[in-house]
C-alpha cells in the first residue's frame, strides 16, 4: 500500500519526516527521490485542474484486436458540446501512459480531456473528437510477443473512428508519458501525409537501451529500430508540440529530443514532475494547439 504524506506533514516534521516520505515514494516506484521530495515541498509547480464544464457526448465500447493477439481492446470517444454522435469532425488520438487505459483520457477524476476540449470549443477553438483505445503496457509499438498495438492503431482503430462519421484522413496524435513516446513515434511512422500534428507531454524516452523501463522494449534491437533519437526529420511537416516537466525523470532525454529537431517544437519545460497534476496544467494548451492544428 503506498504511504500518502502532505506537504504540512513534510514540513512540519522536519528532516525524518522528509527522508521518510522520500522513502515512501521511492519503494513506491512512483517518483525520484530528489523529484518525489520536491513534488511534496510544492516546488515542482501547481497541479491543474480538470474544468467544471459539461462535456459533449461519449461513447465507448471494445473489440477483440486480431493485431493484438485477439486481446479485449476498449475504446472511447468524445465528441465536442453540441456535435451529434457521428459528426464528422477532425479527430485527435490520445495514446495512454503505462498502466492507464482509454478511460485515463477522460472524465474528472483523471486527466479530463474531453472537459478541457469542451472549454476549448466553448472559447472559440475549432471543435473536434478525441479518442483513446487500449494499448497494454507495450509501449506502442509492435512486440515479439505478438501485441501490436501500433498496427491495431492504423488498421483497427482509425477504421472504427471512420465508421463512427470520424476524418481519420489527416489526424491529430497526443499522450503522455509512454503515449507521449507512442505519440512522437506512430506520428513519425505515418508521417505528414496522414498526421496534421503530434502533442506529447513528458514522453518517455531513452538514450539508451541500458536505461531503459523493465519491458519497454524487447530487446537492444528492438530499441534501436523504435526509438525516435536521430529521427526527428520524420516528423517534418507535421506541427509538433512537447511538453516536459523540468523534475519529471524524462526531462534530461526529452531536452536532448527537442534539440536534435532543426525548427524547435512548441512547448518547453517548466517546473512539473511526472503527474496527473502536471499534465492537467499543460491540458489546455495542449488541447488548443490540436484544436489550431485541425483547422
């Protein structure tokens, strides 16, 4: 069970209480130590909040994917405020972060989406769908294991969001963490022919093999074929955005990412640690830079 620890209690408790709840965090596996402690001192930033707004219609469902090894696959859609199921409208494909699922994009107990993209459209944004699928813990690419999330994306997915009215023609690509690396690399795959823009916060992403999450990749080769390092031309002609807490443990990677583009991507980094809090700051102007990008 993890130990939960206020910032008060941090404070109040002085250096033991520190060391312990840094402690906590680490046996955790959630954050750094140096990240985890700063995080409870509120060093790393104010957390965002998902807005109390009235979103557009949702649907959801499942599919055995035969890309997947005939894995359970559940999506969701949501629709702008105001849009009918099957509108045809631009759509943005949310790929999720490890151990989350295609419901984390939404609602207001997570990360809300579908209330930032209905504050968006209320504000005078283009109005568009975002849809979200399961994607296991593979990282969002093809594994020797036979779980093809990166293929059940293209040639499932997109499908399905066609049938429901959706122009999967020229979409827009978002996630975070694991979906944010997902993001960059499935945009890079398809290329600007079939992605307007890519919007990707605290993307997991690695120098090097040896660095890298237990399961992430297959093997050293496998890495070498997926990572985005030394591939960002890949992405030319297609609008990027990425954003990276400067406490998040990707953000040394991610800022290496970003130089080796010749024209730098949009967003930056700021305080921010690898947190729901963070992403539901950046939400809104992740959401808008999409919503231009679609229009």
């Amino acid at each position: 069970m993890s130990t939960v620890w206020s910032r008060r209690a941090v404070l109040a408790g002085g250096g033991v209480a520190l060391l312990g709840a840094a402690a906590a965090g680490v046996a955790d596996g959630v954050l750094p130590g140096r990240t985890f402690v700063r995080h409870e001192l509120g060093l790393d930033g104010a957390d965002g909040s998902v807005p109390d707004v009235e979103p557009g219609p949702l649907r959801s469902g499942a599919f055995s994917s035969r890309a997947r090894g005939g894995r359970r696959t559940g999506w969701t859609i949501a629709w702008p405020p105001h849009a009918r199921v099957g509108a045809s409208l631009p759509v943005a494909v949310v790929l999720h972060g490890r151990r989350n699922d295609h419901t984390t994009a939404f609602g207001g107990r997570h990360l809300g989406l579908d209330r930032f993209l209905a504050q968006a459209v209320h504000g005078g944004a283009t109005p568009f769908a975002i849809a979200s699928v399961d994607g296991g813990s593979a990282y969002w690419h093809d594994r020797r294991d036979g779980d093809g999330a990166a293929t059940m994306v293209v040639e499932e997915f997109l499908p399905l969001l066609a049938s429901h009215g959706l122009d999967v023609a020229r979409l827009a690509l978002m996630g975070w963490s694991m979906g944010g690396f997902g993001s960059l690399h499935l945009a890079g795959v398809l290329g600007h022919a079939r992605v307007s823009a890519v919007a990707a916060m605290s993307p997991a992403l690695w120098h090097r093999f040896a660095d890298t999450a237990p399961g992430a990749f297959d093997d050293a080769a496998d890495f070498a074929r997926t990572t985005d390092f030394g591939r960002q031309h890949r992405l030319d002609g297609v609008r990027v955005r990425i954003d990276c807490g400067r406490d998040d443990p990707f953000f040394s990677a991610t800022r290496d990412y970003v130089a080796g583009f010749a024209n730098r991507p949009a967003g930056g980094f700021e305080p921010g640690a690898h947190t729901m809090g963070y992403w539901r700051r950046l939400a809104p102007t992740q959401v808008r830079f999409v919503a231009e990008a679609l229009t």
